[in-house]
C-alpha cells in the first residue's frame, strides 16, 4: 500500500491542515506517516529513508502566523518539479474516487522523527570535529526547529544561546528569525557570542551573524564556500549554483578565482534540480 509522510512547523492551522490531508489521504487507500513540528528538511530525509511515495510539509515558511501552504517532496527526499505540481492540480480537479471501506489508509505517528533527523545532521559533520568553545545564539523564528536546532548544538559542544523557542501557534516568525535577525544580532553582542544562526519558520533557510552582530550577506558566504570547496577540489564542476537574486559582485568574484556561476529561478528546488541529485 502507498504511503505518505506529513510534517508541519508550529501554526495554530497546522492542525487543521494535518486532519484534512490525513482524512483525504486515507480516504483514497494511503497510509499516512505523521511526524508532526519537524524542519522542512526532515520531511525529505524521512520520505526518503521512510520509503514512502510522498512527502507534504504543512508550512508557509518565513510567512507570518495566520499564512499556511504545503510543500510537496518526491520518494527521492527532493521537492516535486512545476510539472508534477500541475499534473496533482489536474487530478484534484478531475475528482478523486475514495477507496471501499474495506481498503481506506491508516494514519500512524512517528515519535521518534525529530530524533531521527537530529542524528543525521549531526552525523553531516565529522566525527573528529566539535564546537566546545564556540557561544551560538540560534534563532529558531519560534517555528519548526524550536526544539531541534539547539540540541544538536548543544550535544555537539557548543555553548547555546536560544532564541525563538516558546512557540504559541500564533508568534512564528513574529519579531524574529531570518526576516528580522535584528533581536539575534543584539544577542549575539550581549552575550559575546562567536556567533548567531537565524532560522525560517520551517527551518530550511538560515540568516549568519557573526561576533560584532553584523549580519552576514548570502552572496559573500556563498563566495567564502565557493573559493574554499575548490580549493579544496570539492566544487563539482568548478560551478557555484544560485538563484537570479544573486548579484553581479558575486559573479565578477568567482570569474576571479576561475570559478563559474549557474543562475536559477528563485527556490531551492530549482537549485538543486540545476545541481543534481545525490546531496541530502
């Protein structure tokens, strides 16, 4: 039987949505995988590692509370293309018929899929390597990762500062996160931090600040990482691919150290459909 894995970040209409797709899903001869408040990326590794046929993220990301939208990934753990987006749409609306009684889906949750992922992300970095020392002031945009983010900082060493960790359904995103890092750089400064993280609501973006509490620009990280990784010789194809908001500074830098830039449409989807398969 085909199943589906759900995730959702802290929206009061999270619940609302979770109900109405598990009830649509069953009612169609689905099994339904709930993991409830994960990150975004959770719901790749898990539809992925889950072997399920279909991953929803129940979240308007960096949107405020009352905001919500979902997010569709394929079996492979990546989001779905425009075209299969369509061809979903085309089937909604066409009428879907619900299984016999004998054949509806089960909806089960899954306790244990914020440990699963915080274990994976901790097994990205390597094992000789640790953060005792480092003071991190995360932001966690009361949203996805309140609980997440800083325990896997924590358990790898570091010294946590947390913010945006009192989700009330209502407050996502509110006054903090990677929209308004303003609230992380202050702390950042007064607790004399080596650094600061600011995350989206469902996590799957991240604002860096560093020791001085100036917020750090994406095109000058992603030059930073570039140039790194190709010295490195970890710069597939010698190419860094980014989105058409990237500027021309960023162009003109890589083209100095012998470097490429692909651009995109605006999404992380079309990112890593430039760059391939094979990263999560």
């Amino acid at each position: 039987m085909h199943r589906v894995v759900i995730g959702k970040d802290t929206r009061l209409s999270g619940y609302m949505f979770e109900s109405a797709l598990t009830a649509g899903l069953t009612s169609t001869g689905m099994n339904v995988l709930l993991l409830g408040p994960v990150p975004t990326p959770a719901v790749g590794l898990m539809t992925r590692s889950m072997r399920a046929d279909l991953g929803v993220m129940i979240s308007a990301s960096h949107n405020p509370a009352e905001d919500n939208g979902i997010k569709f990934f394929g079996p492979d753990g990546f989001k779905l293309s425009d075209q299969a987006e369509l061809e979903i749409e085309a089937l909604i609306e066409a009428g879907v018929a619900p299984a016999q009684a004998s054949n509806i889906g089960r909806a089960k949750r899954i306790d244990d899929a914020r440990f699963r992922y915080s274990e994976r992300v901790k097994s990205s970095l390597p094992r000789d390597i640790r953060l005792d020392g480092l003071k991190v002031v995360v932001d966690c945009a009361n949203g996805a990762a309140h609980r997440t983010a800083p325990e896997v900082l924590w358990e790898l060493g570091a010294d946590v500062v947390p913010l945006g960790v009192a989700p009330d359904g209502t407050n996502i995103n509110r006054g903090c996160g990677s929209t308004q890092p303003e609230a992380a750089a202050a702390a950042v400064v007064a607790h004399g931090a080596d650094v600061g993280i600011c995350l989206g609501g469902d996590a799957d973006r991240g604002i860096m600040i560093d020791e001085t509490g100036c917020v750090a620009d994406g095109d000058q990280l992603m030059a930073l990482l570039a140039s790194r990784w190709a010295k490195a010789g970890l710069l597939a194809g010698d190419t860094l691919v980014a989105t058409v908001m990237s500027n021309l500074g960023l162009e003109r830098y890589l083209q100095g150290q012998g470097l490429r830039l692909e651009r995109t449409s605006v999404g992380d989807r079309y990112v890593v459909g430039e760059k391939g398969p094979g990263w999560l």
